[in-house]
C-alpha cells in the first residue's frame, strides 16, 4: 500500500531500513515522534522525490503553475486589485483538483511540492492584502473581500459515527486534531459520536483539555437488565435509564441554543423517528433549539433492540421541559443518518468534511484511499463486485420490505437494515479504527481507564497520518479568519478612536 510502488525499487539496506523505520511509525507516542520518523521513510524510500515530480493524472499541474507564478508576481508588484482578482478566481479548498485523496496518499508527510508552493503563497498574499503594506485598498474594502471570502472558501466539519464504548476512539482523534489547532468548530455525531460532540459542544473552550483526558467518561453508561425483564417486552436489552443517568451527568440541562452560547462550537446530533415513514433529522442551534442536548444524544442512542425508542425534551421560554413533538419517538440517529454531510452542508457552508468512523459493521468494508481511488485493471472486479453487493442487498431488502407490511416489527428492523445499506460512509478525510477481535469485545463495556487510555491512542495514531492533508486543506480557510479578525479589531478601533 503506502511506498509500495518506491521500495520495490530501492536496494535491500534501504528496504531493510523502511521497514523497521515503519515499525517505529506504529509505536510512536507523539505526533512529533512519529512525524520525525515518517520523514525518514520518506527519505529513504524515495518517496521525497515524487513530491517534486509535477506530472500527475490527480490535479492539473499547468493551472496551479500559472497561479502560482501570477499571485507572485501581483504582490511582488503590489498590484493590489490585480492580485484580490485573481484570489477571487481560486478562492476554493480544491482549486484544479489539489485536494485529491491520492495527492496525500504516497509520502507520509505532504503532497506535491508545487501544491504546497501554491497553498503557502496564496496565504501569504491574503495577509499582505491585510497588512499596512496593501495601500491601494481602503478598510472597509479589505473587510468585504474577507468576509466574502469567508463564505467562498466555507469551512471544515468533522462528523463521529456510532460505535458504542468503541467512541472513545473519537476522544483520540479529537486530541491529535486540538494539539495541531485543526478541529473544525462544526461537529455532528450519532450514537456513541453523539456523546463526544455533545461533551464538546456543552463545554467552554477552557473545559475541552479536561475533557479529552477522559474522566467524564468514566462512568455505568451500560447495564444490561435480567432476562425476565427483557422477556416481559418492555424496554430492551440494556436499562435505559444508567444512559439517561450518565447524560444527564455530564451534559447537564443546556439546550441547543444554550450550549452554542457556551462553547461557541455548531454541534449536530442525528436522530432518527421510530416510524421509519419520516425522514431522520439533525438537532442542532437552528432546528431545534430549544431541545435539551442531553434528550438528544439519548434518543441517538437508542440503538433498536439494545435500547427502547424515547422520547425528546425541551425547554420552553419559561423554563419549564415539555415534550418535543410529543407524539413522535426517536431512535439511533446512524441507521439512517450515521454522516449528514448534505444537511449540514446547507446550514453551514462546508467545504470539506472528516469522518471519524468506528461502526463495527462499517469498519471492515471501509476502504483506504488507494484502495478507492486505484485505476487500474486489476481493480476492477473487486470495484464490480462491491457496487453490486451493494445494488443486490438494497434490492433484497425491498422484497423483504414489500412483503411484511403485516409485520410491523419485521418490517422496521429491514427498514433500519435498508437505511444502513443505504449511506454514505466517506468523508472527504476518513479516519477509522484498525480493530482486532479483542477490540470488538470492548464494545458494552463501561469506559475504564485504561480502556479509554488504549482507544483514545488508537484515535489518535490513526489520525496522525492525515494530519498533512487537514493542513494543507485548512491553511487558506484559518488564514482569511485571522485577517478578518484582525481587520475588524482595526475597524473597531478606528471607530472608537473617532
């Protein structure tokens, strides 16, 4: 996979050497450590030398020489109008291409040289149109420039699926993102990933270090109940109420509204209606404000068959909790909605999304960049072969579905299957766990921790190989946030000196 193709042509010393280099890679306990090494393997397999190469059937080459060349020479120039036109003309996260999977799957560290060129220049030209130095351009100019350019280049969103006690691996993909100040402030989360937005999104920003080193975790979220309860029908396997008991906790009694003035961070909660004739929803700031965060995750939770359908709860303009569209129960938001990347890219103008995935039926199928992206011949069948099983399950499904419309429960749990058959699980970045057997008998358990101490590693070492690639795609975006800060502190300060 990663190198396959530069040390198949490097001498035995040099392969020897890749290989215990690769070794390391897998132990590293720091991002610094393990970047340190995966340079060396870049180095000594050859890799380096690819970065330098421009051919590439991945990007066009030719526009983004052409770019490059024109911004220089535009703020060399100070030729301001010149150079805030031609940014204008590129103002996206992928501009020809550049953030195509496979430009960041063959080094360790970085992608073409000329894409990294063209990334740290256009930043460079963004701050000087926000320096002193940019004369031909008035404040209140700059500032519309900027915040049109905000919402051309759009931001980031990261999602986490569900997983159960197997979410805590989100806490490492969390942690890895923070230390390298790349964690998007748009979140959403279904069933175990659900808790960890939520933990997120009701902290203030002091709070989130406390957070990811896990205490609030430690607690009876699962408790299964005595077989003569489950055999009298009510409920399901896992007692509903230690969830309840650990969220409310943890999440304390803040609406969506509320934990958005408190931690300043978009979080998303999918949820999915018990009846699966209606669509699955998002809770979020903006539909459903008044919804209790804590109501939220349970009901995303409830996964059918290990927890009973529930209901939502809301807080009114008095403060007093009432049901929230009462007669309607809601289950796990993943059957249906493990990733809402199309609903959140409508109320937040994303550009470009990371999934976290950690789903034990999802896990195994998922595919590597080089696995997805590969073209040549002997790809094919297994391409064929996955596109139909997936044609061929949906269209079993159906018939099953058309034929036990007088089963209601028969009927439900295909309509769940059908919904998890049915999703998308990609991002445009995929982090996802590489789980043993003895990792999926983690799954029920309540978080320890020591537990929580081996997943949250196992988040962040997988995260840690796509750190370049989140780099690369939010240099431009945090660069126009902090020139339209720093601008609008100049407007206000022109203002008040007035």
């Amino acid at each position: 996979m990663l190198f396959k193709d530069f040390s198949q042509s490097i001498n035995p010393y040099k392969s020897k050497r890749v290989k215990l280099l690769k070794k390391q890679l897998q132990h590293a306990e720091s991002y610094e450590e393990w970047k340190a090494t995966a340079l060396k393997i870049d180095e000594v397999s050859g890799a380096w030398e690819w970065k330098y190469d421009n051919s590439s059937t991945y990007f066009d080459a030719a526009v983004i020489s052409a770019r490059l060349n024109l911004l220089k020479r535009y703020r060399v120039g100070k030729r301001d109008k010149d150079l805030i036109h031609v940014l204008h003309e590129g103002l996206t996260y992928d501009v020809a291409n550049i953030a195509h999977p496979m430009l960041f799957a063959m080094t360790c560290i970085g992608t073409k040289k000329i894409i990294e060129d063209y990334i740290e220049q256009v930043s460079e030209c963004l701050a000087y149109i926000a320096s002193s130095a940019c004369t031909g351009i008035s404040l209140e100019e700059k500032i519309h420039f900027f915040e049109a350019s905000k919402v051309a280049y759009g931001q980031p969103a990261i999602m986490f699926s569900g997983g159960a006690t197997l979410g805590l691996f989100h806490t490492g993909v969390c942690k890895a993102l923070y230390e390298q100040d790349l964690m998007p402030s748009v979140l959403s989360g279904s069933s175990a990933g659900a808790i960890m937005t939520a933990m997120l999104g009701v902290s203030k920003p002091i709070e989130i270090e406390h957070i990811l080193n896990g205490e609030n975790f430690f607690d009876e979220a699962f408790k299964f109940r005595d077989w003569k309860e489950i055999l009298k029908g009510n409920g399901g396997l896992a007692d509903v109420r230690y969830l309840k008991q650990f969220l409310k906790k943890n999440l304390g009694d803040l609406t969506f509204k509320e934990a958005f003035e408190q931690s300043g961070l978009y979080i998303n909660v999918a949820v999915a209606p018990y009846e699966a004739t209606q669509n699955a929803r998002i809770m979020n700031q903006f539909t459903s404000p008044d919804v209790l965060v804590w109501s939220a995750v349970l009901a995303s939770c409830a996964v059918p068959v290990l927890f009973p359908p529930v209901k939502l709860t809301s807080k009114r303009y008095d403060g007093k909790y009432t049901s929230y569209m009462a007669d309607t129960k809601w289950v796990d938001g993943s059957v249906r909605s493990d990733f809402p990347q199309e609903k959140m890219a409508r109320l937040y103008n994303l550009s470009y999304t990371i999934a976290s995935q950690v789903n034990p039926h999802i896990v195994p199928f998922m595919q590597s960049d080089e696995k997805r992206y590969r073209k040549n011949v002997l790809s094919w069948p297994e391409r064929i072969a996955r596109r139909q099983g997936v044609v061929i399950s949906k269209g079993v499904m159906d018939f099953a579905r058309e034929r036990a419309e007088g089963l209601p429960t028969i009927r439900r749990l295909l309509d769940y299957g059908y919904g998890v058959i049915d999703q998308h699980y990609y991002g445009d970045v995929n982090i996802f766990g590489n789980f043993n057997l003895r990792e999926y008998s983690y799954m029920l358990k309540n978080p320890k921790q020591n537990l929580f101490k081996i997943l949250q590693r196992e988040g962040e070492r997988a995260t840690w190989p796509k750190i370049s690639a989140i780099e690369a795609h939010a240099r431009v975006g945090k660069t126009i946030q902090h020139c339209l800060e720093n601008l609008l502190v100049l407007q206000h300060q022109d203002k008040h000196a007035l």
